[in-house]
C-alpha cells in the first residue's frame, strides 16, 4: 500500500493524507482517532483500486465520517466525504466520470457496514428515478500485515491486474453490444485529492 495510490502528497502517509483531508472539511479525529482502509494492495508494481474506503472514528470511538476515494481507469480521482445514517447509507451526487458508457449525471447512495466480523460496501447509481448501476463487495476485515497480505497474493495472486482485465474485458463486451460511448470530459482534480 503506497501514498502514491491515493489522496493527498505522496511523500506523506496515507494516514496523514486522509487526516489532513478531513481537516480541511473541519473534521478533527483528535489524538488517538483511527482511520481503517479497505483498499487493493499493489502487487508486481500494478495497483487498480476502483474504491478505496476509509471509515474515521474520533478519540471517543465515533464514526467522523467515511471517505470513499473513486478511481477511474484514466488515472483520475475523486473524494467523497460521506455521513451515513444509522442504518449505514449516505447519500451524494456522481461527480467522476467512470465508465466510457456514463456520464457525470446522477446520485449515488453508499451503503457501509464494518464490524468485527464482515465488511461490505454497496454502491448504487440512480439516474432519473432508476437504478443504471449497482457493485457490491462483502468480505472480512484484516489487518494489512507483510504476513496475512503474502497469503493474499498467494490465494488471490495478481488481483489488481485481474480486476483491471475485468473491468477492460466488460467494457469490450459492452462496446460491441454497441452501448453509446459518452466522451470523457475535462478533469478538474480536487484539493488535497491530486
């Protein structure tokens, strides 16, 4: 896992990237908050992480907020700063463009859940009053030790390129299906973000 791969300056961590992103939304962890990632490791030189998700709690043990960081596979990304209600689900307007056949129209509502014992990330897109897209991962929470990410790549080997191949191989398939191609527009990257 390298700063690199994610918001904020390079030469600091990630960690201190994500804090100092929250701070400039007025978020303050305090002196012992934690900050927990779901992300892709990278692996042979190649990461392609569509999400990463970064849950904040303050001192107390509260949930701050959640930072759902979306890549695209023109090597642009956006921040999303989310609030989610009791039941896990935040709302917020699209505002990347991701896939060749969308464009930055719609809303997004994200649902979180992190316990001990199960993680999963549900991503919606409604575009006028209709769902155009759904993505769900569900898993179990590890720590990112040298150990526990070797037997990663041993088990799932070469999964940044996997998903990449994916991700291409559907956008081929949707190409000759002849789904219109939306042009990619301008990138304006966000502050803090790159």
């Amino acid at each position: 896992l390298h700063a690199k791969d994610h918001l904020g300056d390079p030469d600091r961590s990630i960690k201190a990237n994500v804090q100092t992103y929250l701070a400039g939304n007025g978020i303050d962890l305090g002196p012992s908050g934690r900050i927990l990632m779901l992300a892709n490791a990278r692996v042979l030189g190649h990461v392609f992480d569509p999400l990463t998700v970064f849950w904040c709690f303050d001192t107390a043990g509260a949930l701050a907020g959640v930072l759902a960081e979306v890549h695209n596979t023109y090597g642009e990304r956006h921040a999303y700063l989310l609030h989610p209600d009791a039941s896990g689900i935040a709302h917020t307007a699209k505002a990347l463009y991701v896939s060749p056949f969308y464009d930055v129209s719609g809303n997004y509502a994200l649902r979180f859940t992190l316990t001990p014992d199960r993680v999963a990330v549900t991503v919606t897109l409604t575009r006028g009053g209709q769902t155009s897209f759904r993505a769900t991962f569900r898993g179990r929470p590890r720590p990112a030790t040298p150990r526990s990410l070797a037997a990663l790549v041993i088990r799932r080997p070469l999964m940044p390129q996997r998903v990449s191949a994916l991700i291409r191989v559907q956008g081929i398939l949707l190409w000759l299906r002849r789904l219109p191609v939306v042009p990619r527009p301008q990138h304006y990257p966000q502050e803090g973000v790159r």
